[in-house]
C-alpha cells in the first residue's frame, strides 16, 4: 500500500506540476542528457542571462486542464466503504490533490485517473497511462450456488429498523407478472428448466414465425403453461407455489446487503457522498441484435445500469425472492479500453427486474466534458464494515468472482506514435541562484503537508450512509 501511495504521489505530483512532488525537474532533464536521449527535452542553457530553459514534456497540461483533471477526482461518488471522502483532498483552485492516504492512492490509481487523463492529455500519453495496469479476463460467476431450495435468502436490508422491516405495497399486475416471470426463467433449479425447454419446443413446432416472434410468445405464455401443467402431475410442493405465482402484497425497500456488496436505490444515493446504486451483469443468453432486425445472437451480453427499486415479492410463505427494478443503459468500448455508459439511452425496458443475487457493483465516473455519458469503473471491494458471516457465508468466494476492469492489451500502447515534447505551452525559464533559495522552503512545506498516521479507517467510519 505505502509503496503504491509513492507511486501515486510521484505520478499526481508529475502530472500536475506541484512543487517539490514533480518528478519532472532540472536534474532528470540532465540525465537525459547525460543518458543522450529524448533531445528535444534536454536543458538549454541562454548564454545572454544564463538561465536554462525547459521544454514542457508531453504530459504537461494548461491551468484549465488541470482543473479540469482535479474536477473529475472531486465530483466521484464512490461505494460506501470504498475509500474516505477523496473529494475533500482535492483543490482545484490550487491544482493539487495532497492529504490522501495509502488506501485513497490505489483507488486513484486504479479507478479514477483513468477517466481523468481521458478529455486532458493527448492520446499517445493517456493511453500509456490508462492501460499501464492490464488486467486479466476473469470469469463471472452468477446464480446462488445451492439451488434447494428455491432461491435461499443470502442478503439482508440495511438500514434503520424501519427501513430493515420494509414498506408493503400492492404490485400491479403488469408489474407482478414481469417480476414472476423473472422469477421463473432465473431458478436455476433442473426441473424447472426442464419444463422451459419442453414449452420452448413446444411453441417451436405449433407457431410459425422467425425465432423473435417465437420468443415473444414463449416468454409471455410459459407462466400460464407452466401453472396448468403442475396441476396435473405430482411435483414438489417449492415447485407447485413458484407455478403459482407471488402475493400481490410485497415488500419494498432502499438498501440491500448481500454477497458481500451494499446496494441502495438511487433515490437512496442522490443525497449521499457515496455511490451505491450501479450494478452489472454478465449473462450468457439468446438476445436479438435489435428490435428492427431481430437477428437472434447467442453469446456474451454485459450490461450495465442503476438500481431503481427494491422489492421482495413472497410466494405464499414457502420461500420469497428479492429483485432489483434496474434500468439499463447502452454503452460501448471506447478507443482507450474504456466502458462509455449513456444514462440517456436506456435499452432491454422489457424485461426491467434482475435477481439481487445475480449483479456485481460498479461505480459511475462522469465525463468532465460530454453530458450523459459515464464511465463505469468494475471490482469494488466488499464492504468490510457490514460483512456477517451468517448472512454472507461465501463472502470469500464472492471477493474472489468480482467483476473487474479489462481494458485490452497493452501492445497497441507500443505502436503509438509518441511526441515528447509539447510545442503548444511555453517552456519553463529557470534561474538556477533563485532555485536553490527556495529548494529548502520546498523540503519544509512537503513534510507539513505529510501525516505519518494513516486515518484513512476513521474517514470510512465518518461516511455517511
């Protein structure tokens, strides 16, 4: 952790010229020139005044896009529990991020900086920067693990007592069949894939039509079918109340725990300095490439979106699932490796509920420029301040399946064209007798500005909820 807050520090400390910080400085100009490379950048001393003047290196920035670097680490709204409030180190009149602790810094490294050279750094330095840490692909894993019974309860509400009990409120019936039918294609329970597979066949050899109307209708009549066929043969009693359908009474709440992960709503968020309410998922499904061409596609499909509501819909006693009201929203893979999420456009409005235990959290960074657009930022810890093993028994397990950010490889980074230097800022003019008056002011202000003691636990503490 120490060894990456120095590295965080060197990079902030470069990247926006704080003084005393700055690895960029006159002597590492002499070494390029004592090393002979990068001539553009060695020192030039003027005969006339004697100074020695320093071409501004490629990752410089103007006064506006430093501000414009600072803002984008000032406005994030992080996880509960992420990090300590960054946005209170953060200075943008002044241009400077200083009093962060070990555990900000990977955060900052990992998360944030990313976005934040994105819009203010040509694109042969930012790309460096976004990908120096390439991550594997790894896996994401969904589901509940035990699948007897139907849908075991692994979460909890947050909250006051109140807000723990929930408020009950009555479906609609439109809302009450999405949610059961959300239910009913999401068991993971054999049998009842079994009888998924035997009304998809069914619909198959009865229905004309291309593979899109097949599904509309599969997906709108199983429930129907589903509740018929049990009727008529011996089935267990889980089964027999799922066929059945939920209580039009459900439950509905604003913040949830489970798998490691604290959720809220994002009405719940809207007040709060942290950020709860992103979520994603991987799935492996039949979709249709749009609505206009309905082109049935098999694979991998990411989404990304926020939580709206929260909801426990009961089925009569015998068991309950929980469900996240979601709204997705396009995104796309930009040319720096990074997820664009478009809050404006949402997309999949059919189907708008997803099982609590299903998604991962994410967190949304916004674009300091384009309105609407996001960037989503994968692989947040668990909350290490709510976790409970006899509510979260796999909670190791669940760290280990997080999604996180692959953001491509690092070998096109290696065919970018790069400039060293940048012609647009002036060069820096420096008097050497001036410089060294004030190098012992710099070493004193430096260790003010440093704390030994890393509160960083306490600044979790003091988080609002």
């Amino acid at each position: 952790m120490h060894i990456e807050k120095n590295i965080c520090d060197s990079l902030l400390g470069t990247l926006l010229d704080i003084l005393g910080k700055s690895k960029d400085h006159i002597n590492s100009r002499y070494d390029l020139h004592e090393i002979g490379i990068h001539k553009e950048l060695q020192p030039v001393k003027d005969c006339d005044t004697g100074n020695i003047h320093l071409a501004k290196v490629c990752f410089s920035m103007k006064p506006e896009e430093k501000r414009l670097f600072c803002t984008v680490l000032k406005d994030a709204k992080l996880p509960k529990g992420f990090a300590s409030n960054i946005s209170s180190r953060v200075q943008i009149e002044d241009m400077k991020v200083s009093g962060y602790k070990s555990h900000d810094a990977h955060f900052i490294l990992h998360y944030l900086i990313r976005v934040a050279v994105r819009k203010v750094l040509p694109k042969n330095v930012s790309l460096i920067l976004i990908r120096y840490q390439t991550e594997d692909d790894e896996d994401i894993q969904t589901g509940e693990g035990d699948a007897s019974p139907l849908f075991p309860k692994t979460g909890h509400p947050i909250g006051s007592m109140n807000k723990r009990i929930g408020k009950t409120f009555n479906m609609e019936h439109n809302e009450w069949f999405e949610a059961h039918r959300y239910a009913l294609f999401n068991t993971g329970d054999e049998k009842v894939e079994t009888f998924i597979k035997e009304h998809n066949n069914l619909i198959d050899n009865r229905t004309r039509g291309n593979a899109w109307v097949k599904a509309q209708i599969h997906s709108k009549d199983f429930s129907d079918w589903f509740r018929d066929k049990v009727k008529n043969i011996e089935v267990s009693n889980h089964l027999r109340w799922l066929a059945k359908g939920p209580n039009f009474v459900a439950k509905r709440y604003t913040g949830y725990f489970i798998n490691g992960y604290r959720f809220h709503t994002k009405t719940r968020d809207v007040p709060c300095k942290t950020q709860n309410s992103g979520v994603t998922l991987s799935a492996t499904t039949d979709n249709f490439a749009s609505a206009r061409d309905q082109n049935l596609i098999d694979g991998m499909v990411i989404y990304y979106g926020i939580i709206q509501d929260i909801i426990e819909i009961d089925y009569w006693g015998c068991f309950s699932v929980v469900l996240f009201r979601r709204d997705w929203f396009h995104n796309e893979v930009d040319e720096y490796g990074l997820t664009r999420v478009y809050i404006n456009k949402k997309c999949s409005t059919n189907d708008p509920f997803v099982l609590a235990s299903q998604v991962h959290q994410i967190f949304y960074v916004e674009d300091p420029i384009e309105k609407n657009v996001y960037y989503a930022r994968h692989k947040v810890s668990v909350d290490l301040y709510d976790l409970e093993e006899e509510n979260c028994p796999n909670i190791e397990e669940t760290f280990w399946r997080e999604t996180n950010d692959n953001i491509g490889s690092s070998e096109r980074v290696l065919d970018v064209d790069v400039r060293w230097s940048r012609e647009d800022l002036s060069v820096d003019i420096i008097d050497l007798p001036a410089l060294a008056q004030h190098s012992e002011d710099v070493t004193m202000q430096t260790s003010e500005e440093e704390d030994d003691f890393d509160d960083t636990d306490w600044d979790w503490m003091e988080a609002d909820d």
